[in-house]
C-alpha cells in the first residue's frame, strides 16, 4: 500500500518549488507564488481522477471524516453507524462533531453487513459509514438502497482503499460523501493529508469554509471575507499537497505493481484448500493494497500470523487481536475515556448501544491480512509466495 515506498524524484522536486517560493499556505499571496496552487491543483486532479464535481483537502482523513459530518450538518443526538472493524479515526470524527458511533456487525467482505445495518437504524440515525477496509468495498449497492430508504448519508470511508472501484465508480463516489487519507502509509501520500469528494454543490461549500474557520473565500483579501457560518482550521499546506499532487498523478501506476503482487500471491492461497477468500461484492474492484483471507478457525489464523513473522514475512496481520483497528480492543472508546467531560446526553445515547459482536468476531477471529508492498521485487516476491504456501499448508494440516 504505502506510496512512501516510491517517493522519489519529482516529489522532491514539486515540494522544492513551494519551497523556493516560500509560500507554504493553500490561500493568499496571489504575487509571490508565482502562479503555483498546489491544494488547488491537487483538488481539480482528485476531483477528475474521482469523476465527482468537487474535491476538497484538509489536514488528514480523520480531519476529512470530521468536516464530512460537519458540512452534511451531523452533530448533538445524531448517530452515526461505523463498522467494528475500522481504524479508531472513524468513531474520533463522529464524537469530534458531537454525535454519537454506533458499531455494527462486519461480514464476510470484512465490511459493514447490509443486514445488520438495518437493524441498527434508530429515529436518530442520520449516516451510514462504510469503511472499505484493505483495499476492497462494501456492498454499496445495498447500502445505498437502506441509505435511500431512510433518508440517511453515505458516507464512505475510502482511506485503505483508493483507486478501487464498484459499479464502474470510482470508491468514494458512490455515496454522498468520500473520504480518503493521504498519512505516510497509505497508497498515496502526502506525508500528512486528506480529502473529501462530493457531487452537492453545498456541501462542497460547507466544507471548504468550515476547514478553514468559516471563510467564505470570495474576494481577494483574505481579512475581508465573510464567514456565514462557524468553522475550524483542517487546511492542508503546500508542501503536503505539492507532494500529494505528484503521488496522485502515479496512483495507476502504483496500483498496476499492487495488482501484480496481489495476483502472484492469490494464486499460491487458491491452490491450497481451506482457505477462503473475502468476498469482494458484485461489480467490486479492489485496489489491492491488502490480500484478504480466511483461515478454518481462530488458532489457526492467529498461528499463521505469527509463524509467517517469524518466517521473515512482515505485514501479516491479524486484526482480532489488535488495538487500533478491531473493537475488541477499544476499552477507550467502550468507557469513553474522554480527558474533558462529554455530554450527559451523549454518554447516555452511547451506553445504550449493542457491546457484542459475534458476528464480527466470526469473521474477523479467522481473518489474515498481507499487506501488498510496491517495493518487492522480483527475488522478493518468489520467496514471499513460498513462505505464504509453507506456513499456511503446515497451518492448515
Ligand atoms: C488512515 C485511516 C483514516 C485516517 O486517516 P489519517 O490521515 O491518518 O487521519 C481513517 N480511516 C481509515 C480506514 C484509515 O485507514
């Protein structure tokens, strides 16, 4: 997945041109840039690539999610359904807004499952958050139709998952709102950075005045613009976003090497039985920035985890047991441990929520994650495919 892998040349060269300029903010100083907007650019090129009408960055995914809830008017007593299995950065923007998570039940696509969704609609709903984990997608498809049904947002968290497509759209553009992480390990960089895409004109609007503490952006004096409403300050800088731009004009080729070294390791686990694969819904294309699998039970999942390390083959995981991206682990978030006092109402709305997640643990006690690398070559790869077919066959005896 990561992009930092290939940061090179040009990245280099495009940061070096904010930094000969000196300009390191995305707004103003029209006379000394001498013509570069790098946020701009980066926006107008994520836009396109994403096929939506608008794109907006800001500091971070987590920062994207949070301006995402903010601009679609999400806030005090609304819930917001995010799958058990995600990165903590999910439910952090919905309490950052003052609305509260409701976790949901993950299926077999290792993403939010439709039916348990359902269930989990109350009066107080206002979104529906799939999390398209390791590179492939919820069954949007559905989620739409429920979203549709009850008036509710989709919002797509499309941070793991960037270039992939359902339905012949781009991730993140199937739903209301998309969010995508730009952090250092993700499939493309921008050292630390993150952005929304959206075909509303108005929440486009909300969002790129409320990143930037309310201002309109209409005129060219900064001091003398307008703020309709309040805001915060997610803006994104511009030696961020100049290297983001490069790395987004690279994310085909990025993803073409990830394919190939997904493919070269998905054949080894089709010819070993009982294995299963995670379902990728119906007009799915995963960006293949993780290669997804299920093991016969728990013992043998989380010992395939550990002797594939111990083998030498790093970024193996096994997400039941880990402390940020599986709810097992989130005693922080179950006791809400927040450091300043939240909301009477919101403590009460939150302690009400289901805490078990059999489902989930079904899939996720058996589930192993290999993180597809750029970096690997030809060498690299052979001895990845034999470590994987060894470890696993033994596993599965
Ligand atoms: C990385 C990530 C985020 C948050 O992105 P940051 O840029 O690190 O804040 C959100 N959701 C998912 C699924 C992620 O993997």
């Amino acid at each position: 997945m990561p992009g930092f892998e290939r940061f090179g040349a040009a990245e280099r060269e495009s940061a070096g041109e904010v930094l000969e300029s000196g300009v390191l903010m995305r707004y103003g100083f029209d006379g000394m840039r001498k013509g570069r907007w790098m946020a701009r650019e980066m926006e107008h090129a994520l836009a396109t690539r994403m096929q939506t009408r608008h794109a907006h960055l800001v500091s971070s995914g987590t920062a994207a999610l949070t301006v995402a809830l903010a601009s679609a008017g999400v806030g005090a007593g609304d819930e917001v359904i995010v799958p058990t299995f995600t990165f903590v950065a999910s439910f952090e923007a919905v309490l950052s807004v003052g609305a509260i998570p409701v976790l949901c039940d993950v299926d077999d696509t290792l993403t939010l499952d439709p039916g348990a969704v359902k269930k989990a609609i109350t009066a107080k709903t206002r979104v529906i958050m799939p999390v398209h984990m390791c590179g492939s997608m919820a069954d949007l498809r559905t989620l739409k139709a429920i979203a549709d049904a009850h008036d509710l947002l989709l919002l797509e968290d499309a941070c793991q998952a960037i270039g992939g497509s359902y339905e012949g759209k781009p991730l993140g553009s199937y739903g209301h709102i998309g969010c995508f992480s730009f952090d250092y390990v993700k499939t493309i960089t921008c050292g630390e950075g993150g952005g929304l895409i959206t075909n509303s004109d108005e929440i486009y609007e909300r969002a790129q005045a409320y990143s930037d503490h309310g201002h309109d952006h209409i005129g060219s004096d900064r001091g003398a613009e307008g703020h309709p409403h309040l805001g915060y300050n997610y803006r994104i800088g511009e030696v961020n976003a100049a290297i983001g731009l490069v790395q987004l004009g690279r994310l085909d080729e990025f993803l073409d090497v990830q394919k190939a070294h997904y493919t070269r390791l998905r054949a080894v686990l089709e010819s070993l039985e009982g294995v299963q694969l995670r379902r990728v819904p119906e007009g799915g294309i995963e960006n293949y920035s993780f290669l997804n699998f299920f093991m016969p039970n728990e013992n043998k999942a989380r010992y395939s985890a550990k002797a594939l390390g111990e083998a030498g083959f790093d970024g193996a995981f096994y997400w039941y047991d880990n402390n940020w991206h599986y709810h097992r682990k989130w005693d922080h978030l179950k006791n809400l441990e927040s450091l300043s006092p939240l909301s009477e109402a919101l403590v009460h709305q939150f302690q009400a929520n289901p805490k078990s997640f059999k489902a989930s643990d079904h899939w996720m006690g058996r589930n192993l994650s290999v993180l597809v690398k750029l970096s690997w070559d030809e060498k690299e790869l052979q001895s990845r495919c034999r470590i994987l077919k060894e470890v696993v066959s033994a596993a599965l005896d």
